[in-house]
C-alpha cells in the first residue's frame, strides 16, 4: 500500500520561515511520511540586525548570511519567487530568479512567513531612495558612501561638496536609530584616508514624524541615544513630517514642513515596515495594515491549513493585541507553530502563542548601545556587548559564528577600509543613484 505524503509548505526564508523549518525537522525526525519544503527568493538566510556592520565593513558582507541548503538536511529548498497561491486546490506557484520557468508547488500544510517591506508609501518620492533591509542595499550603501567621499574630496565647488557629504534617515525607528548609530562610525573612520574630508565636513540628519524616537523603547534608553548621537553630529527634526523628496540634478531634494529643504546625494528610507505585496493577491482576512490575521495558534482565519508568522502575521496575544513585529517573536512564534502542526497532523488540540517580550535592544556603533532586559536597562558598552552577544548565538551554525567573531577581532584592530565592493559594472550602477530602490539593486546583481 502506498501512503501519500504529507507536503508542510512554508514560504519565505527570514527569521519565521527558517526557523519553522528547523523546528519541523527535528520533530519530524521519525516520521518519514512528511516532507518540508522552505521557498525563498534569496538562497541564504540574513541575520538582519548584523546588517548595519556589513554594510559599514566591520562584517565580511558574507558572514551576515548563512546558506539555507547548509541549515537543514530533511528539508528541500526551492529558490524563487511566490507568484501566486491557489487555496482551492493547495497549490503555490513560483518562479526562480532571472527564468521564465514556473515551478508548481503543492502542500497538505501552508505556512505564510515572507515578512514585509520597508513602507516607502507614507512619504511622496521616497521610492526613489535608498532603503535598509536586504543585503544588496548594505553593499549599495557602503559603495555610495566611498564612492560620494572620492568625488568630495577633489571636489572645490562648496555647494556641491556640501551636497556629496550629506545624508539624510527618514524614520526614527530602531533601524533608522541603529543605522545613524553604525553610519557615524563608518563616515568618520572613512575621513582618515581623505586628507580634503573633515569630520565638520559631514552632515547626518533624521527626520522623524513623531514626538518621540523609537517608541518601543524605555524613553530613558531612548533619550541617552539621542544625545549620544546628537554628541556625534547628528542633527535630528523631532515632529517633523516628510513633505515630499524630489530629484534634481542627480541629487535629493528633501521638503519639510517648515520650508526648509535639505540637499543630499544620499537619502536612506527607515520609515517601518508594510505587509508583503503578495498578501494582496491572497484570498484571507487581514488587518487594516494588510497583515494575515490569525488564531493565537497562528491558524489563518478561517483556515484549517494555512498557517502564518511573522512581519506578514497579525497573531492576538491574551488581550487581543497584534505581538510586535520584532525577531524575538519570530523565532519563538516558529517554535510553537511547528509543534501545532504536528499536532494538527496528529489530531491533538493546538496551542496558542503566549510571549512576553523579553527585552529591546539597539547598537549605536563606537562600542555603544542601550538595552532594557526584563526590568533592568543597561546603556554604553555593556549594552552593546550584550546586544553583539544576543545575535551572534541566534546565528545559525558555528561556522558563521566564528567568522564573525573573526571579523569582529579584527575590527578591533583595524579601521573600515575604503575599497568599493564592485558587484556590479559602472554602467549598470548608473541607475542606481540616485532613487535606488531594492527591486533596481536587486536588478543590477542578478
């Protein structure tokens, strides 16, 4: 007699997606009626938080990824892009980077973990700027910022020197906060091998539409960062909305309410985070910011199959409130979701997804950070150390592991270099400055 086997399909190769996976292979050890198949766009897994430091050059770029095929041995990968889900008959399809090919994908189980998107709608022209999510913009980004410092450096024009050296953050978030922080460290080490380049010379700006910076943080914690960076330089436009970003004469034009514009050659969009394009093709019941709504088993609702985690998920805690769309969640999210749907599959009841933060934390660069763990908030270096610990563990494999605490020894040691990581030709490069998007790096590279 020949059994069937069971498909358990999870989309999307972040933090929910790959950890679900892991989970579901070791659960399914002894099981071997059961196969699970991860689909992802990129073929390695980014450990985001170290993203700043890979693209300031204290992280070989590499070393911030794991390769997915090395993280499992049970699991099948599939590299492509989810196109289309069809819920009638459980099939997904997808197609592979740069083919024209469609790969038609079949599942008993459907887990939906393809994250979000950095959310460029709230601010007119911001599509034609630089965001910070994946690994190509890291690269992009260290390659402008190199590229704008040998320009200004033989540059006698004032104006357009003043222009070459600005950068602007819209978005007062932890990433925004974060990137600002890895940002002035990177700029000032960059200025020892400029003789015509100061530190005055550099002009860091965050813009931020609110009252306060990183509303999830302790405002204590919060407030020690701000002045931090403001020690740094930075200058920040507290309640201040964006009014538009316009292009001219290749560089940004950035309108605030006030009249007052700010000119840069480098704009970088740190403005949140919005639900995955694709949840709109999908026929399931989402919240009022586009995310799946879920069951505290993090069931879709109003499905028995589908299953959804992460930035794309609306999951209820006890009091009905959406969890945070933080990595923390994501990782014990997966835990849980595997181990209901092996109980699913096994006809036991499913367990609902409780979790009490643990802590938030952030890197501001020059051996500094600021955390709030449980009740205790802890700032400077011992902040930062913890915040280096925490993520290097979550990294998958100690070949990553200890490659990155390679990079991190020699960081110590030696300062960032000034060589451009050329992983395009100039020519394509070209249609990237400025209004580089994530889809037109992604372009070039491929």
């Amino acid at each position: 007699m020949i059994v069937s086997k069971r498909k358990l399909l999870i989309l999307g190769g972040g933090f929910g997606g790959v950890y679900t996976a892991r989970h579901l292979e070791t659960l399914l050890k002894r099981h071997h009626d059961a196969e699970v198949t991860l689909v992802s766009q990129y073929n390695y897994f980014l450990m985001t938080p170290l993203l700043f430091e890979a693209g300031s050059g204290v992280l070989e770029a590499r070393h911030a990824v794991s390769p997915l095929r090395k993280l499992f041995s049970r699991v099948r990968f599939v590299q492509a892009d989810v196109q289309e889900v069809d819920f009638e008959h459980r099939t997904v399809s997808a197609k592979p980077p740069g083919g024209n090919e469609v790969y038609l994908l079949d599942y008993t189980h459907l887990v939906i973990a393809v994250g979000g998107v950095t959310n460029t709608s709230i601010i007119p022209g911001a599509d034609k700027v630089s965001t910070f999510k994946v690994l190509a913009d890291a690269i992009f980004l260290r390659n402008h910022a190199i590229e704008l410092f040998e320009r200004a450096d033989v540059e006698n024009d004032p104006r357009t020197k003043q222009r070459l050296l600005a950068f602007v953050i819209a978005g007062g978030g932890l990433v925004g906060i974060e990137l600002v922080g890895e940002l002035t460290e990177f700029l000032k080490n960059l200025t020892r091998s400029y003789p015509r380049i100061n530190d005055s010379d550099i002009h860091i700006d965050l813009i931020e539409g609110g009252p306060l910076l990183m509303k999830e943080m302790d405002r204590g914690l919060a407030d020690y960062a701000q002045t931090i960076l403001t020690q740094r330089g930075v200058r920040f436009h507290m309640n201040t909305r964006v009014q538009r970003i316009d292009q001219e004469h290749g560089y940004h034009i950035v309108r605030l309410p006030n009249g007052e514009t700010l000119e840069a050659a480098t704009v970088i969009a740190a403005t949140g985070v919005k639900a995955n394009p694709l949840l709109d093709k999908l026929s399931l019941e989402k919240d009022p910011k586009g995310r799946l709504l879920t069951e505290p088993t993090m069931l879709c609702k109003g499905r028995k199959d589908v299953w959804a985690l992460g930035d794309c998920a609306s999951i209820p805690d006890p009091q009905g409130k959406p969890y945070p769309q933080l990595a923390q969640h994501a990782l014990r999210e997966a835990r849980v979701l595997a181990d209901n749907i092996m109980a699913s599959m096994k006809g036991r009841p499913l367990q609902p997804f409780i979790f009490e933060t643990l802590g938030t934390m952030a890197a501001l660069g020059h051996y500094k950070g600021i955390a709030k763990v449980k009740n205790i908030k802890i700032r400077g270096f011992v902040a930062w150390w913890i915040w280096r610990s925490y993520y290097l563990l979550q990294m998958p494999r100690w070949n990553r592991r200890i490659r990155i605490m390679a990079d991190w020894t020699i960081a110590l040691l030696f300062k960032n270099d000034i060589v451009e990581l050329n992983v395009w030709d100039k020519d394509r490069a070209t249609q990237l400055r400025p209004g580089a998007t994530v889809e037109r790096i992604e372009s070039a590279i491929h």
